[in-house]
C-alpha cells in the first residue's frame, strides 16, 4: 500500500485535477441535488402544492402495489433484453468495421449514424413500419387483424427492438474505439503464434473490448430504464414501465397523487442507479482481470 | 375577490410572507387589479391601457391542426390590431400547462410566471382551483361577456367546479361517436346495444384509455348509459350512492373488454391512436369531444366518406370549454384583452365557420345583434355532423369533477388490470 509520502505527493495533482472538473460537475451535482431533492422532498411530503408540509412516508408505503411490481418487473424486462440485444449486435457491428475496414472512416460513420437519431424519431419510425396495418404488414399484404402484434403487443417486441437498434450503434461506437491499433498487433501476434480466430477472439478481442463493453452496456441499460416515449408510444396500457407509471401519476387531475408520482421516480432512479452500481463492480473486474 | 378591502401594498407583503400556493390569487390580483371603487369602463379601460405591447402566452391543446390555423391566422392579427402579441405554446396535454403553473409557484416565481392564458378543461379547472392557482373575479367584468346567457348552467359550472369568474367561456362541445356507415348497417342508438353490438363484432370497436381526455369521457357516457340515464347519476360524487352504480358499469365494460380491438388486453393510448385505428380499418367507431375534426377528417380523405355520427336515444354529453389565467401570470392583462377578444361576436362566428375550426358559440345568439347573428351557427354545406341544435337537444350534464378520478382509478383496477 501507498506509504503518506506517496499519498501526498499524489494529493496535490489529484486536488488541482478534480479542481478544474469543477466547472463541469457543477451543473451535474446541481441537477442531480436539485432536481432529485425536490423529487425526495415532495414524495415525503414536505414541499405539498397545497397544504401544509408534514413528514409522510405513505407514497413510499404505496409503491407496495401490483402496479409497481409488474411496473417494475416490466422496465427491468426490457432494459435487460434491449441491453443483451444491443451488446451482441454492437460488438458484432465493431468487429466487422474494424476487421474489414482498417481506414474506418466511412463504415464506422455509417455505425454510428443512427446516435444522433432522437429515440422519438425512432420509436414513430418503429410503429409506422411495425404495426399491424403499418409498412412491413402493407408489403407482406398480411391481414392487420392476425398480423404478429409486434407493437402495443404482449411481448413488447417494438419496444424493445427500437431500444436494441438505438443502443447497438451507441455499443458499436464506444467498443470501436477501444479497440484501437493494439487489438491488430496483438490479434496478429497470436495468429503467429498459432492461435485459431475463436481463440484470437476469446482471448484477444474480447478482454479488449469489455471495459468498453461493459460501460456502454451499464449506461445503455440504466437509460433504458428511466426512458419514457418509447415505451409511452410502443407499450401498451398495462404493465407501465416506471417511468410511464410516474408521469401518468405526474400528470393525473388529482393532485394528491404527487407524491406517489414522486416515489415512483425516485425509485425509478433508485434502479438505475443499482444498475449502475452492478456495472461499475463488473468494470473492476474486467480491469482487474486483464 | 376575496381581498379587495386589503390595501394593495400589504397583500404584497402576504404574500410575500405566506410565499405558497394559498395566497396566491390574492397577490396575482393585487398586482394589476385597479383600486375597487372605479367604475368597470374605466377599469377596463385600464386593463387595455396596461396590456399594450404585451405578449401573451397561450398554452393550449397542440394537436389539433385547425385550433393552430384558427389562433395564428385569425385570432392572433386581431390581438395585434389591440397592440397584444399572441405566442402560443402547444402542449399534449392540459395538465402540462397546469404542471408548469404548479412548478413555477412551488419555485416561489408568483408575480411572473411563464403561462398568462390556458384554453382549460374541467378537470384541469378543478384541479388548479383546489390548489388557487387562477386568478378570479375577472371574466365576469370582461366587456363581452354581455354577450352571454348569464343563467346557462354549462356556463356557471364547470364540470361541477363553480366558475366564480375565474375563466372565460371559450366554446361549447358536445361528445359524439362516429362510425363508418358502409360498415355498420345497423347502427346501435344507445351505449348499452353499442356495447352489445361490440360483443357481436369483435375487435372492431375500443375506446382510448382513461385518463386520456376522450377516454375519460367514453366511461363517463357509459356510466350513464348503463346506469339508466341521467337522473340515475348523482352530480356530485359520493362513495356510498356511486359504489352500486359503479360495480354495475366495470361488470359490463370488462364483460366486453374480450371482444373489443386485442381482445381488450390493451387499449389505444389516446384519441390519436383510435383516430389512426379508424382511418385504417381496423375499428369501425371512433369518437370525441369536438365534432368538427370528424368534418374535417373526412374532408381531407383521412376517414372514410361514409362516416355519420351515431344519434344517441339519450343524447351526449356536453360541456363548455375556457380560457383561465394563473394567478401567477406575467401579462394578465394582455390575456384579458384576449379572452375579451375571444368572446366577440366576430371572432366567435370566424370560430365556428367548419372551414376554420367549427367550435360552437358560448355566446347567446338572442343577445347579439341581428346582423352578426347568422355566422354563429354556420356550417359547412356537406356535413357529417348535425348541426348544433340536433346535437345538443337532450344534451347531458358533465358530471362534477370529483367522479373523474375515481372513475379513472376504478376503470384501471377492474377494467384494464382486472
């Protein structure tokens, strides 16, 4: 372990450095301070719209509802599928961009254009060609009424396959520029040696590419989690995802439904945030590992 | 108003002091509200001179294409011709606007908010007014309110919430379903065979999930429907007398629920989605709450040109819809000239040409003068729709506020997750 000289000759950078991050962790810590106190603060019914403000902990006693449980089940379901989806399909993606195209300008482009797509966009784009009587069922000439129910269906197909399309390029991206010059040194190194492709694969590639891999699978599954449209514009009416749970609470004509709201989206983060507390230990490990 | 015998300068102290949510219509009306003893004209005259240059933001119902058209194009020059700027700001939702007031004066933001005027529904009235978040008091002093039926109950309360000028009466609505009579030979005449002719088609008939608006609306049509008519519904909600009447309408809507669009298992999102189901086959009925866009719809070729309104034995429900300004409001007296403008026998009959939006008058055809009378009840020579009158001959009330929620909630727990 580090003896205190070495601790505090390293202090000093360490100090000026987490200094000049300081204007970028600002507006982060205000939001994140802010935004989700006022969120605790009125769930726990010390910020009412009309009242007096009173310590309560019934929105959280409230959460223990069917509702929130298959709500919960549901939003874990698809962030889970999308994310597995998405880290098969992205890895496949960077793989082949940088196995074919050593020069990856252009392929990795076209990797990455579908990022800067808003998950709006995608999701309108999913129903008017997934839909019972939308473009796939009008080519295919299939009868709406026993066409697959792909969208607004039980198994939340669209959902989940607008997330997996979006999150793939973002998984794409991030792995492609893990895997930089040394991953062809060292892959060609093995090669020398003898080692089959799955064995250059298994023991080259993928211990490269799983730092990587696992953080944009951690941030895509923790987005996924807290996202409401496309599950608002794909799902159907029940089980609500969290997040759709929390606004039509948000939003309800009665405004003693608040608080709940409020319990749901901080449970909402709450899971999101073990997400990402799985993610960061998976992340060590990997370090640890190579 | 509640505080006009307390000097202006200490209410702003109030409110100062009290900074939340239950003193609010207080300082909102203290800030620009004229010394209580001028006469109304100069009072209004006041309101005008304050309003000049401002801009007023106009929150309201984004989805309807020909309200846009309607407020840009002819609302808006004439708000100028006043020296006021109309924005407007759509929205998805009522609630939306109402969100907004709410956060801004939890914030503490209670003299400049960001919404001067919200083209609200009852439910949303309710809620704002349980929480004094309008200003009151003014709608009644509004020049054009001469114009109105001072004793028309759509006007005095709003969905059961007491108007108490608190919003100006911006049009009226009247609930229909429509069906494709190409398909539908024979239509039902009341919601229980609508329902039975449901059982007997399926998967061609559903209705947008509550608490979506229309939705909403469909079970309250229902409640009545199946609990035997109007004078079977007490307005206001009351646990003890609703619970029989209630347990009687979830049995029938989930006894049905297999046979509407995905064996009930889940329900169009909102109006929209219905509307889409509709253009494309898939549902034979659709409905809402402002007839004209079922005009329109067909017009432009988005329903099929065989749809008609189905005429219900026991007539729809009606209601009156408003412009409100937050207590909070930045520029209430530009809305005021607004909502004034809004009132006037011309934009009123603009507003009710089919071509430009079709929403029925609020006002009192008997207190307009001739020549601007025949407008008002202008529609389209080929229309879908009957006319106002026909509609509204045995028009049912809104019932109260308070049955929207547990209506909503008892729908969610027996009919969608039961």
């Amino acid at each position: 372990m580090t003896t205190d000289a070495t601790e505090r000759r390293a202090s000093t950078p360490r100090g000026r450095g987490s200094l000049l991050a300081l204007p970028a962790l600002a507006p982060v810590l205000a939001v994140l301070v802010l935004g989700l106190g006022s969120a605790v603060l009125q769930s726990v019914g010390l910020m009412p719209l009309a009242g007096q403000p009173a310590f309560t902990t019934s929105a959280y006693s409230a959460l223990a509802s069917p509702a929130v449980a298959d709500g919960m089940r549901i939003s874990l379901a698809i962030a889970a599928a999308s994310t597995a989806i998405a880290v098969v399909l992205g890895l496949t993606a960077a793989l082949l961009v940088h196995r074919i195209a050593p020069r990856r300008g252009f392929l990795a482009l076209l990797a990455a254009a579908t990022v800067p797509v808003p998950h709006l966009v995608g999701a309108i784009a999913t129903g008017l060609l997934l839909s019972d009587s939308g473009l796939v069922s009008r080519l295919l000439g299939a009868d709406p009424t026993t066409f697959p129910q792909l969208i607004a269906g039980p198994w939340w197909v669209g959902v989940v396959a607008e997330y997996a399309w979006k999150e793939s390029a973002f998984v794409a991206l991030v792995v492609l520029v893990s895997l930089s010059q040394r991953e062809r040194e060292l892959s060609e190194a093995a090669a020398v040696l003898g080692a089959s492709a799955w064995e250059r694969f298994r023991r080259v590639t993928l211990p490269l590419a799983s730092p990587a891999l696992v953080v944009s699978a951690t941030l895509s599954a923790a987005y996924v989690v807290g996202s409401y449209e496309v599950s608002w514009l794909l799902g159907r009416s029940y089980p609500e995802p969290l997040p759709v749970l929390a606004y039509r609470l948000f939003t309800d004509v009665d405004l003693d439904t608040r608080p709940e709201a409020m319990a749901v989206a901080v449970l909402t983060v709450g899971v999101a945030g073990a997400i990402a507390l799985v993610g960061t230990v998976m992340l060590r490990r990997t370090a640890a590992a190579r | 108003m509640p505080s006009t015998h307390v000097r202006p300068r200490r209410v702003g102290l109030l409110c100062v002091l009290a900074g939340a949510s239950l003193s609010l219509t207080a300082c909102a009306g203290a800030t620009v509200a004229p010394p209580a003893v001028v006469d109304p004209a100069t009072s209004w005259s006041l309101v005008t001179s304050a309003a000049q240059g401002q801009t007023v933001n106009l929150w309201m119902y984004g989805g309807d294409d020909l309200g846009n058209s309607y407020v840009d194009k002819i609302l808006a020059p004439a708000a100028a011709a006043q020296g006021v700027t109309i924005h407007r700001v759509p929205i998805t939702d009522t609630a939306d606007a109402l969100n907004r007031v709410v956060s801004e004066t939890t914030a503490g933001r209670t003299m400049d908010g960001s919404v001067d005027l919200v083209w609200v529904n009852g439910e949303n009235f309710r809620t704002g007014a349980q929480a004094s978040l309008w200003k009151c008091g003014w709608a009644t002093s509004l020049p054009n309110a001469r114009y109105l039926d001072t004793r028309d109950p759509l006007l005095l309360n709003d969905f059961g919430t007491p108007v108490n000028g608190c919003e100006a009466p911006w049009h009226k609505a009247q609930f229909v379903i429509a069906y494709d009579s190409a398909k539908v030979t024979s239509p039902p005449t009341s919601i229980p065979e609508l329902l039975t002719w449901a059982q007997d088609h399926p998967a061609r008939f559903t209705y947008p999930q509550p608490p979506d608006f229309t939705g909403s609306a469909f079970v309250r049509q229902a409640l009545y429907g199946i609990s035997g008519g109007v004078a079977s519904v007490p307005s206001t909600y009351d646990a003890a007398t609703a619970q029989p009447l209630e347990d009687a309408l979830w049995s029938k809507l989930s006894g049905v629920a297999p046979s509407l669009w995905r064996g009930g298992q889940t329900y169009p999102r909102d109006l929209t989605a219905l509307d889409k189901l509709y253009s494309d086959g898939q549902v034979w009925f659709t409905m809402t709450y402002g007839p004209a866009t079922i005009d329109a719809r067909v017009k432009d070729g988005t329903f099929p040109a065989t749809t008609k309104v189905l005429s219900l034995r026991d007539g729809s429900l009606g209601n009156a819809s408003f412009l409100a300004i937050p207590a909070n409001a930045a520029h209430s007296a530009a809305a005021q000239v607004v909502a004034n403008l809004a009132l006037s026998p011309e934009q009123q009959a603009a507003k009710a040409d089919p071509s430009t939006w079709g929403q029925y008058t609020v006002l009192d055809v008997t207190k307009v003068p001739e020549s601007l009378r025949a407008p008002l009840e202008a529609r389209s020579a080929i229309s879908v729709v009957p006319p106002f009158s026909t509609l509204s001959t045995s028009s049912n009330p809104e019932l109260s506020a308070t049955w929207v929620t547990p209506l909503e909630q008892g729908w969610r727990k027996s009919v969608l997750g039961g």
